[in-house]
C-alpha cells in the first residue's frame, strides 16, 4: 500500500520487490479490505497477491546465513585460553580486583 499525498489517492496493490520509504507491506485480508481516508481515490490491484521475486539481496542474505550455521564452533577451552581475561570481541572482561 502507497499514499500518493499530493493526489489525494491510495494505492493497493502486490508486495513491493524492493524497499519504498513510503510503502507499506499488508496482509491479504487487510489489504482487500483497506479504505482510503474520505475525499480520497484508492487504486486497488485486482489480481492475485502474491510474493515479489526473489532479489539478490535475498540469496546472498541466505549464503551469510548457511556460511554462519556452516562455520564450526571455537571450544570452550580454546576461547578461555585466547582471552582469560581482557578483550573478547567489542567487550572487554574486568577482573574483580580490578
């Protein structure tokens, strides 16, 4: 859904293949049953609604995530070796006689 502000007019149709600053993604059911403000036009697709195309974006959101799950875990024993205590990643472990 999209407001056209300086038409006066809404605009209903399938979801968006990308990000708009001003669009906003509804459900089916709200989206056949949505009304625009009074004195408005609204445009409404009338066909199906289905899911936009996949983009890049989307397969290399999904590569990231299968090199993440992919990658295997530091053992608990190597992690305290590297850091006993001091800087770990951003933070930083502060002894308590510190």
């Amino acid at each position: 859904m999209t407001y056209v502000y300086a038409e006066s007019t809404a605009v209903v149709g399938p979801l968006a293949a990308f990000a708009e600053p001003h669009s906003y993604d509804l459900c089916e059911s709200h989206a056949r049953g949505l009304t625009a403000p009074r004195g408005w036009d609204l445009v409404r697709h009338e066909g199906e609604y289905g899911p936009p195309p996949p983009t890049n974006d989307d397969l290399v959101a999904l590569a990231e995530a299968v090199r993440e799950a992919a990658r295997p875990a530091p053992h608990r024993e190597e992690t305290d070796q590297q850091h006993p205590l001091g800087r770990r990643g951003h933070l930083r472990v502060i002894p308590p006689d510190a």
